[in-house]
C-alpha cells in the first residue's frame, strides 16, 4: 500500500514538472513579435501568422526573418520569409530610415533625443510577396506591431531605441539591436 501512495504521488508530481516546462517554452515565444496576424491581398490565406525568428540586414534596409503559418484552403502551411522592417515611435515619428549622409544621420538622433519616449516602439512588417514551392504567389498584408513596456522593461526599449537613433548606427547594427527584442 505505501508503494502504491509513492507511486501515485511520485506521477503527481511529474504530471506537474512537466506542465510547468510546457508554460516556460510557450512564454518564451510569446510576445508582439511572434504570431504577427497577416493576410494576403488575395484573400487565400486563413489563420495567417508571422513569427520573427531574427532581424539582419540587407540591401540597405532591416528585414525580419520569419516563419508564417497559416492555411491556403484545407492545406496548413508552414514557409520562411524575409519581411521589410519600418521602425518609428508609436507617435507616427519615424526612428529607422536609411540615409546615408552623415549630416542627415546627426540630425536624424539630435533630434530623436530630443524628442523621443522610452515606452513604445512600433514595428511595421511592410507587405511583401513570397513564392510557394507550388507556383503559387502570395502578396502578405501584416499588421502593425507595438513594442510596449507591457512586453519590454523600460531600460530594454530605450536601449533598442536609444542604439537605433545613435549617429554611428548602421543598418547592420540596428538589425542586432532589434534582435534584443526576441
């Protein structure tokens, strides 16, 4: 009998350990940057969600690479995909335009130093196209993403914004500052 009440609680117990390992993982992709609802301008992708895995650079602007899912009629797709990135404040203001003169960057953080809050970023995935492996084209709308201190400390998103303002920022350094943010 003493085995038994051992066994039941020793099961009581992994039942638990393992239930709390499965809330960790699903915390950890929680967030404004994962589960990004999309559409298409077709109008053939239901369910659709954008996931940012990393941000790089390339070809002069911030891309997010991304995994979406979705279905396209009763097929669940899972394709990777590189979005175009817009920053700016959650003020309408931009943060990340590439510029390449100098005096035009100097004035770009002057400015943004001024002016900037250390409590909301917003993160434009701007519409792109990707190909299927069957042929098939699909012209994604995603939505708007706020980063805000309900996501983020304080510290985290001045850090990130404060890095992508800074006069000697390049669109390389900009990508790894927004890779602080997954």
């Amino acid at each position: 009998m003493k085995s038994m009440v051992m066994a039941v609680l020793g099961s009581i117990l992994l039942c638990t350990s393992a239930s709390a390992k499965t809330e960790t993982v699903t915390k950890v992709n929680s967030g404004p940057l994962h589960s990004i609802r999309v559409t298409d301008a077709a109008g053939l992708l239901t369910n659709g969600t954008l996931d940012v895995i990393s941000f790089v650079a390339r070809e002069g602007k911030i891309k997010a690479i991304c995994k979406l899912k979705g279905t396209i009629g009763c097929v669940d797709i899972e394709d990777d995909c590189e979005v175009p990135v817009d920053l700016s404040d959650c003020d309408g203001g931009p943060i990340r335009s590439v510029i390449a003169a100098p005096f035009m960057n100097q004035l770009r953080s002057t400015m943004a130093a001024k002016l900037f809050h250390c409590d909301c970023l917003d993160v434009q995935l701007e519409n792109c196209t990707i190909r299927r492996v069957t042929g098939l084209a699909l012209d994604l709308i995603p939505e708007k993403v706020q980063c805000t201190t309900s996501d983020y400390s304080e510290d985290l998103l001045c850090e990130v914004s404060t890095g992508i303002r800074s006069v000697d920022c390049t669109t390389e350094k900009a990508a790894d500052y927004m890779n602080r943010l997954l």
